[in-house]
C-alpha cells in the first residue's frame, strides 16, 4: 500500500535535505523508504530526510523531554541510505526554516529555540544569517590510520566528537584536498565502533586573519557519501586546526566547503556552528 508524502526540499551550504511534517508520528517510514525518497535518480534526492515530529510522539524523544520539557519538536534525520543519525548540524538549521515556513514555529532574530535530536537537546538562534545552534560539548581525543582513494600514503587521523563521531584528517595543500577521490568511504584504522564521518582539511594562508581561523574542507558522511558541506563535519574540523594549533589558536573560525562557507565558534565548553538555510521547492511524492 503506497503512501502520499508532502515534501520540501532544503539545503544548508549545498547540504540537501527532503522534509517532511508528521507532528504526531503518524507516518513510519522504514529505511527502505526513507532511502527511496532520498535517490537522487528515482527519488527526491538529499544527502538526508528529516520528519518533523513532536518529541513527545517518539520513542526517542522521551529523553529529549526529561533533559528539557520544552523542546517540543524533535528533529528525526535520517541519511542517504536510511540509517538514523545523531546530528546534522546544517540540517538542524534547515530543519528551523522548515518549522518556520510550516507555521509550526515563531522565532524572531535573536529568539532561541530547544530542539530535540538523537544527540540530544540542541539549542537553535535565529540569525540574521540563517541560524546558529549550539552543538554543545565536544571531545577531541584519540588517533587512526586513514586511507583514502589518490591519497598518495595513508595519514594519521584525529577523532573528534560532537554529539556524533568525526575523524580529521590534515592535508598538505589544495592540490591534495582536490585529487582526493570521495566517492568510496575512507578507510579508519581501527574502525570507529559506530562509524565516523571523515573530514580533510587544508589549513588557509594565513591560517588566522583578524582573529578567525580559516580552513578548507571535504567531507565524507557516513551512510550518505560525499556531500557538498557538513556542519558537524565543519565544527569537527575547526576543532581539530585549533587543537593542532595548540595555545593561542582563535576560538572563532570560518570554513570553506564546496557548497559555500560556515562560522564555527568555541565558546564556554560548547562549539557553535552557524550559516545560512534554504528552503528551496515544495512537492508531493508517492512511495
């Protein structure tokens, strides 16, 4: 029996997402479908879907609400290929467009918002820009082995976590940012029990100008390949340059990635990142 979905296409920094509005979790969609409606040939296409659902109709968001009561929406994304995920730091901002344009939500610039994810409770700035969420704390701790396709020899790795698990890799120059091959997932010595997103990064020259740090990114994501930008990628990045970096390193940082460019700032323990999101067609779709 096929289902008729309403649909919006997004993206955040040529990070695309299809959204769909399910307030009180209606609909169950299983990985089968959820990867359908993100094809990019016989689909909609995305690098992810989110369903905007209340917390209180999820499993998951019960401990959404005993962290805070008030995140009312949960934002449930899901990758390319179906998987679940714990964060997406462009789609959360999408993800707040959507609720606006939807009439599910009033924020004004500068109002704040809770919003539940299987990370936890993010909160989420209405900016001038777009929107700015607070990833909460982050970890920068441990090492691997990374290979990965025209990458000449393999390079040692700095994992990094916030809210879901990243390995940073640092290159040389451009040239070798842009030889890479991203289309088969970097191989991790050892594994990431969960799997990790794989960021290489290109230090800017200078790599610190009027106080903010610049940095070149490609990315690629588990369960969705290469994609154009990756906001928890782009955070995860910007904290492994600055631990490179070591004291004195700027806790501000802007950086580039091939769908556009992201702000990403250390403040009081916890990493915000920060840029635009468009919503960009609506549809129905059967599946």
């Amino acid at each position: 029996m096929s289902i008729e979905i309403a649909f919006t296409k997004g993206h955040g920094t040529g990070n695309d997402f299809v959204l769909f509005s399910d307030p009180d979790g209606a609909i169950e969609l299983d990985a089968a479908q959820l990867a359908a409606l993100a094809d990019r040939h016989f689909g909609v296409g995305g690098d992810g879907v989110i369903r905007a659902v209340r917390s209180a109709a999820l499993r998951e968001g019960a401990a959404v609400l005993a962290e805070n009561p008030a995140a009312e929406w949960f934002m449930d994304y899901h990758n390319a290929d179906g998987s679940p995920a714990e964060m997406c730091g462009n789609g959360i901002r999408v993800y707040g467009a959507y609720l606006l344009a939807e009439g599910l939500l009033e924020l004004e610039i500068g109002e704040t918002v809770p919003i539940g994810t299987r990370g936890g409770v993010r909160t989420l700035t209405r900016t001038e820009e777009g929107f700015e969420v607070d990833l909460g704390p982050f970890v920068v701790a441990g090492e691997a082995m990374v290979s990965a396709r025209r990458l000449d020899v393999d390079r040692p790795g700095l994992a990094v976590g916030v809210g879901n698990p990243h390995v940073v890799v640092a290159l040389a120059d451009d040239a070798e940012l842009e030889a890479l091959d991203l289309g088969e997932a970097p191989l991790v010595t050892p594994p990431p029990p969960d799997g990790a997103n794989v960021e290489f990064v290109v230090p800017g020259e200078p790599l610190v100008t009027s106080g903010t740090g610049r940095i070149r990114m490609r990315v690629h994501e588990r369960g969705s390949g290469e994609t154009l930008s990756c906001g928890t990628g782009a955070a995860a990045a910007a904290l492994a340059t600055r631990s490179w970096a070591g004291e004195g390193a700027p806790d501000a940082w802007r950086v580039r990635v091939p769908g556009g460019e992201v702000g990403v700032r250390v403040a009081d323990g916890h990493v915000h990142l920060s840029g635009p999101a468009a919503l960009v067609f609506d549809g129905t779709v059967s599946l």
